[in-house]
C-alpha cells in the first residue's frame, strides 16, 4: 500500500524488492497504529560497518521516535518497530484519560 504520510530515505544503498516490502509492511503496520493525522519518516543508513536506522512520527498528539543500530537492515526495522510500539501503546494508554479528566474536572464545576 502507497501512503503518502511515510516517507523513506535510503542512505549508502537502494534495498532490494523483498527487503523494501518488508520495510514497507513494516512501515505500514507502525504508521496505521499512530495518530491518525500523523506524518512518518523511516530512514536507513548503511556503511561499510553497520546499518543505522530510524522512525519519526510527527503529530498533533505527539511525537514518536525510534533509533537503532546493527548489522543488517531488517534486524534494525524490526527493532524500530519494537521501540515505536511500546510508544504508541503508552500514548493508546493515556489519549482518552486526559479527556476523561477534563471532563470530570468541569462535571464537578457545573454540579
């Protein structure tokens, strides 16, 4: 699927077919869990020694981010993933208690 709120940088390498799917899915799988007018950048860096990658999700909620550094390109996606999860989740936990708090706090005012 082509979303044109993730954007992908490249960086010492142009990835194959096989491994630019499983980025993709990958992206698409983070980018549908995060706040829906959420922007996202993957980038991924490769030099002679290792493989840096990271994930930015900007958005009104907040923003997310994740970094990792290894050896192979798909080692480092699957981490991101891991780290941007954990984020997301967390946000998932608090989105809906602020607004539930708020609006206990003016039931109170008016009562």
């Amino acid at each position: 699927m082509m979303n044109h709120n993730v954007h992908f940088e490249f960086i010492g390498f142009e990835p194959e077919y096989k491994m630019r799917s499983f980025i993709n899915s990958v992206a698409d799988r983070i980018h549908s869990l995060a706040p829906s007018d959420s922007f996202m950048k993957v980038a991924i860096k490769k030099s002679r020694d290792a493989v840096e990658a990271s994930c930015r999700i900007a958005s009104n909620a907040g923003e997310f981010m994740a970094d990792a550094a290894c050896s192979s390109p798909l080692t480092a996606i699957q981490q991101i993933e891991e780290k941007i999860q954990r984020q997301l989740d967390e946000w998932k936990k608090c989105r809906f208690l602020e607004r539930r708090q708020l609006f206990r706090s003016r039931e109170r005012l008016f009562s």
